[in-house]
C-alpha cells in the first residue's frame, strides 16, 4: 500500500512538474522580458527579471523572443540559465525554381552571404500553383501530385547546408492561392456566381477561406516545414481575393473575413507550438495605411494576435501617384517605407514588423531599375525606424554582392 502510494506521488509529481529558469541575451548577459517559453500545448512568458516558470510533464520546450533566434531545450540543462542569440533579419527571397543546392541560383545566394550582411533565406515552400518545393510528409497534396515538380531532391541536405552557414530559414507558404487544392476541391474553391470556379488574372484558382478544409490542408504543410527545421513560416496570400462578386460558404462582411484570417492564424499557432517556430504574415503595402480590413480581410491588429511578426509589402511601386504628397512614390524609397511603417507603430511593436523591400524595376510610374541607392535607401528606412529586419523580393531572385554590407 505504502509503495502503491508512492508511485501514486511520484506519478502526480511528474504530471505538475515545473521548470523554472532564467532567460538572458547571449551577447549583454542581460534579461529578456516577454519571451515566449512553450511546451505542445502551453505558453507562458518571462517577467522583467527574464524568470519564468512553466507547469509541464514535457521534456522537450521552445523559446522564442522577438529579436532572436528560436532555441529549443530539455529538463536536464546543466543550467537555468539560457541564454539565446539575437538576429536583425536581412533576408534574401530564393525562387522556387532557385531552391536546390546544386542550383546557379542558391550558389550566388550564398556566396553573398558569405561576403555580406545577408544571414536569411526565404525559401517557398508551397508556391501560389500550389506545388511545393520538396516531398512532405502530407499524403493530401501528394495524391495531388504537390510534390512532382519539386526542385529540392533531398530536403534534410538543403536543410543541412544551410545550418552549416548558421543560416536563418524562413519558409514560404502561400494559403488561399492554389490552384492544385482548388481544382481537386471543387466543393471549397471559390466559384464565380454561376457555380464554376473562379480564377484570377493569371489563372490560379483559389480555396475558400471560410472553409476550415482550407486551413487544416496548408497548416499541415506549414507543420511539415516546421518538422525539417525552418526557423519560421511565412504565410502569403493569407487573405480574400480582392475582387467583389464571389460566391463564398459565408456572407463576404468584413467581421466574418477577418475571423476567417484569425481563425486559420490560431490553427496554425497551436499546431506550429511544439515546433518552436516563429509565424509571420505577408500583407498589401496599404494595410498599413487601412482602417478597415481592405476588403480581404487583413488587419494589423487583427494578424498580430496569433502571428509573431508582420510583413508588410511596402514596395514603392505599388503605391499610386498622389501617395504620401508625392507624384511618384517610387521615386522615394525611404519615404515610403518609413512613413509607412511609423503609421503603424501605435498598433504594434516595430520590432515585430520586417518589411519586403523592392529589387525589382519600377513598373507603375517612372520605369526605372532599383539599385544600389534605392535598395540601400530601404534597408536605410527599415533601420532608422527599428524594425526586426528586411526581407528583398527579386522575382528572379538575382542580387548584387555589392549593395549590400560586407560581413564583420
């Protein structure tokens, strides 16, 4: 009886244990408040001393901070004390197409990384056809053949390379946008009023997002990626399609798009938990300067309650004339990006937003090629109004080792 009892303590003991530890910046030794400390099913924060203390039968525990780098745990540290590593994100995207490591276009990616400041790439995961870039372990989108025009051979190598060059990895997984699921599923694929399935310009169709088949399908994507070591996922298209006129399974108000946004943010948060991983969301450069939802259902406010960071697309050339005062906004790089982002720092931490930046050639006023001035007029804005870093978009993903940073 008494051994009965014991087991019975030592049972319950283990079922509340604690953990408790100290958090601090591995470089100033100093406490980090407000970091995040998870287990699978719990989150819990640390105080201003950077103590925490979190109540779990688990071994294994994550750590995320804005600011740096996820840091992954067990009970038996030899100490209470963990200290984790800062990053100021300066990203480089890598097209799909690009992302093999035998590929010309990852060699020149890295090789500027080597020689620069760039410590980030973005690779898609799930791109807007929805194809994804490597076999995942998601038996739905391989029965649709997702996997059978991917350019990573041998995703655990890709992944391996990169964490040699202590690179951070964002994966990129496009959500409404994809043809592939749409068309396999007809009966949750936005249709146009007459009951075909509507598709957009370029000929994608879309999966509504009312429906929650949507979300679980490119959650389990996103899960995968989580799985082979992506330190963050990168949901684009996470939004309506901004066109009226479509037949949704709900009433198109702006209360039920932006529930639909947080509901599939909230999915992903808790399934993405026990990996660690941080979420950040792509928006239209003018969300920023929205009070509404825009009418595809993105909110600041509403986005950063189940996401970690904001990336607004604040290309200059998507911005109309007449914008910010100015005739041409394009013409105005750093105007553009920091105006913008102070419209928003009332709603949100600016360390909590990381920007895409335009490498491309201006297409909506003047023509001209971004280069050197302009991208560094950018990253200058970012900086200037203390962002968590800077994420490039070149469509083909080709960049200048010269206008960046060299590495210290």
């Amino acid at each position: 009886m008494i051994k009965l009892l014991s087991a019975l303590i030592a049972a319950h003991a283990l079922l509340f244990a604690s953990f408790t530890g100290t958090i601090i910046d591995d470089k100033t030794n100093k406490p980090i408040h407000k970091a995040m400390i998870s287990d699978s099913k719990i989150t819990v924060k640390s105080d201003e001393n950077g103590s925490f203390n979190i109540d779990s039968k688990e071994k294994y525990f994550h750590i995320k901070a804005y600011g740096y780098k996820p840091y992954g745990f067990t009970k038996d540290l030899n100490s209470t004390t963990i200290s984790i590593e800062s990053i100021n994100v300066k990203a480089l995207y890598l097209t799909f197409w690009g992302a093999n490591i035998h590929s010309k276009t990852t060699a020149r990616i890295l090789k500027i990384i080597d020689a620069t400041e760039i410590n980030t790439i973005i690779v898609d995961v799930k791109n807007e056809y929805g194809s994804t870039s490597y076999r995942t372990s998601f038996k739905q989108a391989n029965s649709y053949g997702a996997y059978k025009k991917r350019t990573i051979g041998n995703i655990k190598n890709f992944m391996k390379l990169m964490k040699s060059k202590g690179i951070y990895t964002i994966a990129r997984v496009v959500v409404f946008k994809d043809e592939l699921q749409a068309s396999n599923n007809e009966d949750y694929a936005i249709k146009k009023m007459d009951g075909s399935i509507w598709r957009n310009h370029d000929n994608m169709a879309w999966v509504d997002p009312f429906d929650k088949r949507s979300h679980r399908y490119t959650v389990a994507i996103a899960e995968d990626a989580a799985k082979v070591g992506f330190d963050e996922i990168n949901f684009d298209y996470i939004r309506f399609p901004a066109k009226t006129g479509l037949k949704l399974s709900k009433e198109n108000t702006q209360k039920n798009r932006i529930k639909a946004i947080e509901d599939f943010l909230k999915l992903a948060r808790n399934k993405l938990r026990k990996y660690g991983v941080f979420i950040s969301v792509d928006t239209y450069g003018n969300v920023c300067w929205e009070k509404g939802d825009s009418g595809i259902g993105q909110k600041i406010e509403s986005l950063c309650k189940y996401s970690d960071y904001i990336s607004p697309m604040l290309y200059p050339s998507g911005f109309a004339s007449g914008s910010f005062g100015l005739d041409s906004p394009s013409e105005h790089p750093y105007i553009v990006i920091y105006r913008s982002i102070k419209n928003i720092r009332g709603r949100i931490d600016t360390q909590r937003i990381r920007p895409w930046l335009q490498y491309f050639k201006d297409y909506a006023h003047t023509r001209k090629y971004y280069r050197k001035f302009e991208v560094n007029e950018q990253i200058r804005a970012s900086n200037d109004i203390n962002t968590s870093g800077w994420m490039m978009w070149s469509p083909s993903s080709k960049y200048h080792l010269e206008y960046f940073k060299p590495k210290k």
